[in-house]
C-alpha cells in the first residue's frame, strides 16, 4: 500500500508538495526553479485558459503574440518598473554561436515591449481603447521556488490596454478585476476578497493595483490575480499617444493584468483535505469516475456492461467521466481517485445491476453522508444536478472556512495574535510604508488589500493611532 | 489612395513581406528575426490551433508542458541532434545578475527534455503507449528570417510519443502524418503531397522523418509540417526503458512530430493574388463582411437596419461576420477587405432594401463571374452554403495549379529546365546524399520528398543512370 500522504494539520507545506506530485498535477525538472506541467494539471490550466478567454474576448479583447526576448534598454525606460524587475531576469548573452552586441533579456512581463508596439499601433482616438491579451510563458528568476505558487517559469495571460481618458483606463482596470473574481469563484470555487493593493505592494510602474485575494488551507493569503492601472508612466515612457478628435496629441492611459498557472496552487491548498487533491467540477479534468465492483467472472461481465452503458449516457451529456478497468480492488481505486480529486464518484456492483442503481460518492462530503443511491435511469441528469450542488458547496464550504478566519483588530497586539494563531487581520489603516515595513519584519505579515467593499466612516489606525478612512486586511502570504 | 500592392508575378517576395504588413497578420519587432503576430494573424493561428488540438485529443494525445530551458549538457546526448542543432542556440548564461554555473539553452525543440522526463514517468508496458503533446514557443538562432516562415522564435507545437514497438512508433508517424495533411488540406485548403524525406534532409537523430509538401503560388515548395520516427535514438541516450510482459527491459521506440505557424505562410503563398490575402472559410476570422451602401441620411438609416438584420442572422448562425460601419466608400471598403482576404463580401444599398436583395461577391472568383444577387431571406443558410463551396473551390484552384506545376524529369538537364522556369521535377531516385548536395548547389534545388504513393516498378536515376524503385521530388524551397 502506498504510504499516508501527510496530514496538512501537521505540515501544509509538505502535504501541498506531495499532492502536487502524487496527484500527478507536475513533476520536477531538471532545470532548478521550473516544473513540468503533467497532463492532469495542464488540463486544469487549459479549463482556466478557456474560462478566462472566453470572458476576455466577451469583453472586447483579441489575442496577439509579442516577442519572448526584450530589448535590454527597453526595460530601464520605465525607471520603477527597471527596478523592480532588475533582479529577476534571465538574460540571453550568446545567440548562433555568437556573443551578442545587445543582450537580450527573457520576458518577466511585457509591459516594454507592448509598449513599443502600441506606440506604433495607436494614431488616432479612433484606434483607442486598443484591447489586447497575450497567452505567453515569462520568466522570474526567484530564489525561492514552489510548484505552481512561485516557479522560474510559468505560464500565464497578460491584458495590455490603451484608453483615451483616466476614466476609460481605471474602469477597464476594474472590469477585469471583476473577470478575474468571476472565473476564481465561479469556476475554481474559490471565494477572493476584491482590494486595491497598498502603496508598497503595488505592481513596479503602475499607479495603482487592484488584486483577487483569497484564503488558503492553512489561512495564508495568496494574491490571485492582479489588474493594473498604469497612467500614463508607461505611455510617456514608450510615447504611445493618439491624436484627439480636436486634433492634439494627447498621451494614453494603459492598463495591464495578469493571471497565471498560480490558480492551480491555490485550488490545491483551498480545497484539498486528508485525502488528497478536491477539485472544482467545472474544472476537474474527470469529473465522473465509475469504479465497478465485482467478484466473479460472472459478476464482472454483468457489471462491466452496466458501467459501460452508464459511462456512454455520461459522455452523450458531456460530462467528463472515466470508467476505472484496472486490475486493481475498488479499495485501491476510492483511494487513488480521492488523491487526485476527482469530484464524484459512481460505484456498482452486481446488487445495484440488480436493482437499476448505482452509489454516488461526493468528494466535498466525506463518509456516509456524502453517498447517495441513484437510479441507472436518466442518471445523467441526476449526475449534473449533483455537480452543480457540488460546485456550490465546495465554493460554500472554502467561503465559511475564510469568514471564520477573518479578524477584526484594534491594536498591534490584537493583530499579533491573530496572524500568530492564523488568519486575516482586518483593520483600520491609513497608508504608511514604513509602518507596513515593520510589520512585516516583526510577524511576516504583509498588507494584503484594501478592499473595495469598506465599512464606511472612519476609525483609528491601530498601529500608529491616526485617523483612518479605510481598513486593510494583513495576512502571511504566498 | 494607399499604394498598389506589389504584383506577385514581379516580386514574390516583395509581395509577401507586403501582404503580412498590410492585412495586419503581423507587425516587425525590435528584436531581430523575432515578430509581432497581431491579432488578426494571430485569430488564424488560434484556428489552426483548435483544428489540430481537437485532433490530437481524438487520437489519443494529451497536453503537457516542459521547461523552457534546457541544460547544456542534455542537447549533447544525441550525437546528430546536437550536431543538428548547435548552431542555431540562444543561451541563457545570466540569471538573478549572477554568471550561470551550467549555462541553459532556450529550447529549439524538446526531445531531449522530454526522453529525460519519459525515463521517469514509463515504467512497464502498461504505461505505454505515451502520447504527449506541447503547445510552446521554440527559438533557433536564424539568420536569415521571414515573417512565419522562418523567424527566431515561433510558436509550434510539438508531439512526443513513446511505444513498445518499432511497428507501433512508425504507425504513430504516420498517423500524425495524416492528422497533419488532413487539417492543412481541409481547414488551409492548401493541398500537400506526403513523403518521406532523404537521409540528408531528415530530422537530426531521427531513423525516419515524414513531410507533408505543398507549393507556393511562385511553384517552391514549403515543407508544412514533419513527423519523425526516432526509433530507438533517444530512448537509449534517454535510458527510456519499460519491463515488458515478460518482465525482460526493453527500450522504447519513440516519435515526435511538429508544425508551426508557418502554415500562415502556407496560406498567404498558396492562396493570396493581386489584391492581397484570400482566406480559406474555415481558418477567416472574418469570414462575411457586410458593406452598407448608400447615399443620403435616409438610405443610410433603411440600409443600416437591414444590414444589421442581415448580421445578426449570420452571428446567429455562428458564421464570423462584420459589418463595417466606418465613414469611408465603399471602393475603399471593398479593397480594404480583399487585401485582409475575407471569403465573402456582402453589399446591400437602398436598391436591395426594396427589394430585399444583397449582392455576394466571391473572393476566390473575381469579378463578376463571383458574384450573385442573394434572397434575405434565409440568408444564414445561403451564405453557409457559398462558404462550403468557396472552401472547397480554393483546394481545387490550389490543387490544379500545383498539378500543372509538377513535371516529369529523366535527366539533369531536364530537372534544371523545370527548377529555372518553376516548377516541382519528379524523377526516379536511388538515396544518395553526395548527388543531392551537387543538385542543391548547382540548381538550389532540395530533395523534398519521397512521395509516399509512388508509381510502382523501377526506372534509372536521372542524375546517375542507377536503377532506381522510388520516385522523388526535387524543388527549391522555403
């Protein structure tokens, strides 16, 4: 029998390694920092890419595809956004045998070099808003690497927009927030938090960042998404202007946005439990799996047929669904389909073939609980209805679990034991690097968001004392 | 007025640099060798993507994804592969601003990174056949580069594959062969001649590589997409191994076949004319454009309502469609969409309105032969059906002017009478890689294939006077 996976009470971080491996998500690679995406976890990732997409292109944007190499001079236009990027990059020195004259840096985003490119594109106010996205793979070179939450590589979409107005930028800003928080609850089941990132945390070049922010298993945050509005920093940086309809060069106001493979840690350490892998049904790869359960040749023959008839009117309803032939006892099979997550699982045996039944098993409610008798008659429509109901409660479930764990606080102490015990910290704050800055050296907690939804009226900052306007939530985070 | 489009006859070459600028499929890039696929170039490629990933998941295939670096000394396990490839590397030798201890290549394709991954995940025969494929970016250090035909960086996918069997892995090249030649002749309408390619043109470390060929609009060939049997080359610098029933270790056989966005090239070269691009229906992102016609505010007003009726009965067939809107004549409407080469054009003036008439122009037929006065009534089905034919109509004008373009040759000077005036030259081959080389330096014409229906019996090589039992296509190429 294959070995316990670690309860994540004990140790989260070597339980979400060990899921990630033994649910056959990703594997590592030989180049330090990258992954190798398996097929099971880059069918996860093509589920987000076809959801986000969708919206994207719903919502006025095309596709396009920019260089992988950048310029090296391109990224030290924008002088915060240099900085910031600086010491991430990977940067190509020898090219056809030859060392080059101009070196050229690995993409970390493409902000500069879209830049460029929109400089050229945009003419007049009849070419604006310029809506574009790419799907693209960048490269960090981060110290401290995670599969799928931090690698050197990954894969991800990038937004880059152009608008006429401040207006027009900061409400396209916005809009894509809200796509970004439509696709990780409602697909991923995933309940985040809409904020406006503090000044220290925003993205380098931008005037202001908005982020999806959730709660993880172990009442980390992990910042899910981010949507960018850059002004006018990088227009000026890269001269991307139009022509007003009274015939005045004006600069635009762009906005960029992103969202990575990152969505996959994070549906790991929300819903995961004991077992293993819980994965979202609009999302899991199988969303059905049918274990048959026999004893005798007779038996199995009998039975088989029966699976079979039931995985055919399953895949006729478009339900995702695999049919468990191995030679292997259902003991073995429960376990390893509960390890990878598979949201539902059908058993029959030679009693149900008897009866016209089969047990569905759901994977967001363990034990008895969880199983239900259903007839073999119209089973896919019993079976859609039970993956909407599984959808809702897994998003209903990860909702309860982050709402217990948000905590209002008054004081530095207050917050002090709640990131101590684990949790959100939710409280008056006025902007303040610095005091950001201490917190964050004193208990690793960092300013997560202001969130869009605010109490309303004012309060007291509860580190400093001043006055306040807004609350902030603090939190570790991925 | 903008500038005539250069004639293809004068300049092919010239035309085709224009067509890419002109029908916005891509923009140059700061990076040499490197370009911008716009979004209309890029809706293409998002075509052919689907057509062929619904394909490879039909035949069994999975997605995955590998790392974009590669380390050094992998590329260096397969002798002929590192041969083959070693001029043509970018590498990476900086990372986080510090000088890398093993410098890492930017992949120019994946097999090495791929056998190294396939030793781990196979095991026993249970595991095989395994079926991977990669959807990436790729780059080779070229130096002489054009737009999707030949660029530094291109986007490609590229298929793994690994079996027990040496029957197995050649099956599976041939069969991705097919998917190949089934999506470039049936979605690009771009009709290609299978082969199998000469010792001196196969795939560095491959035992056998597959081609499918097409010809250009100026009679050269562009290889369009290759399959390559490995045998068992990388399986043993990859120590990939299975226990077979028997429990004896065998190692695998494996495959790995690519295609690119160079069949965008395809499509310019085998179907554009003297007005620009011509799309194939199914690959168009615009497959209708309607153009309203009209003179005072009061024609305007009665012919936009019935373009718009017009429009959304084709939206709600699920045919693209665009009505353009913009204040310009409709002579510049017009050129503008046959230089983006839309399939289909839709013109309705105040005439149709009383009528209720529109008039479809054709633009694989010019002039008035294309075009027909339509009912709208019904107008989804009757546009659907013209779109049928027009597809199919492309193939047949690609097909007979290839046919009309392949010659038979039985001696040196008739192959240089063919390759000077344009043309394919097929004549009987015995493999020799010293009488191609000479071939190739004295007339630039390559070994394309060995065509995979051959004419059965023998004849005599019409460069050696060797008896010979293949024929062979000779061709200067892209």
């Amino acid at each position: 029998m294959a070995q316990a996976l670690t309860n994540p009470k004990d140790d989260f971080s070597g339980w979400y390694n060990e899921i990630v491996y033994r649910a056959d998500l990703a594997g590592q690679s030989p180049v330090r920092g990258c992954i190798i995406v398996k097929p099971y976890g880059y069918e996860i990732w093509e589920g987000l890419k076809a959801a986000l997409d969708k919206r994207f292109k719903a919502t006025g944007h095309q596709n396009a595809y920019f260089p992988l190499f950048i310029p090296e001079d391109y990224l030290k236009r924008e002088a915060q956004h240099v900085e910031g990027f600086s010491p991430e990059l990977a940067v190509v020195t020898i090219g056809g045998g030859k060392e080059l004259e101009e070196r050229l840096i690995v993409r970390p985003t493409s902000e500069t070099i879209i830049g460029e490119a929109f400089s050229e594109w945009i003419q007049s106010y009849r070419d604006l808003p310029l809506l574009i996205n790419q799907w693209a793979n960048v490269v960090r070179w981060e110290m401290r690497t995670r599969p799928f939450l931090r690698t050197m590589e990954f894969l991800w979409q990038e937004g880059h927009t152009a608008h006429a107005t401040e207006a027009d930028a900061e409400a396209e800003t916005l809009q894509m927030l809200d796509v970004y928080a439509d696709v990780v609850i409602n697909e991923a089941a995933i309940p985040v938090i809409k904020g406006l990132k503090s000044d220290s945390e925003r993205f380098a070049g931008a005037l202001r960042t908005y982020t999806i922010e959730a709660m993880m298993g172990d009442k980390r945050a992990l910042q899910s998404g981010t949507s960018h509005n850059l002004g006018q920093n990088f227009a000026k940086a890269f001269n991307i202007q139009y022509l007003d309809e009274g015939n005045q060069r004006q600069f635009c106001w762009t906005t960029s946005w992103g969202m990575s493979w990152r969505v996959i840690g994070g549906i790991i350490m929300t819903h995961g439990d004991e077992k293993g892998l819980r994965l979202p049904p609009r999302l899991a790869p199988i969303q059905v799996v049918i274990v048959p359960i026999y004893k005798t040749p007779e038996e199995q023959s009998a039975v088989m047929a029966a699976a079979d008839r039931l995985k055919q009117a399953l895949v006729g309803a478009d339900i995702r669904v695999k049919l468990d032939a191995r030679e292997e006892t259902p003991g073995f099979k429960f376990n390893d389909w509960e390890m990878r997550g598979v949201p539902l699982r059908l058993e029959i045996g030679p009693r149900d073939v008897q009866n016209n039944t089969v047990v569905a098993a759901r994977r967001d409610i363990p034990g008895r609980e969880g199983k239900s008798f259903l007839s073999q008659d119209n089973i896919a429509a019993q079976v859609a209805a039970l993956l909407t109901h599984l959808q809702a409660n897994m998003l209903a479930q990860a909702a309860a679990f982050r709402d217990a764990n948000i905590h209002d606080v008054r004081s530095y102490d207050e917050l002090k034991q709640v990131i101590e015990a684990g949790g959100f910290a939710r409280g008056w704050w006025k902007e303040d690097s610095e005091a950001e800055a201490r917190i964050k050296a004193e208990t690793q907690a960092s300013h997560r968001c202001y969130p869009l939804e605010q109490p309303g009226g004012e309060g007291v900052n509860f580190l400093t004392g001043e006055r306040a306007d807004r609350v902030a939530l603090f939190a570790k985070a991925y």
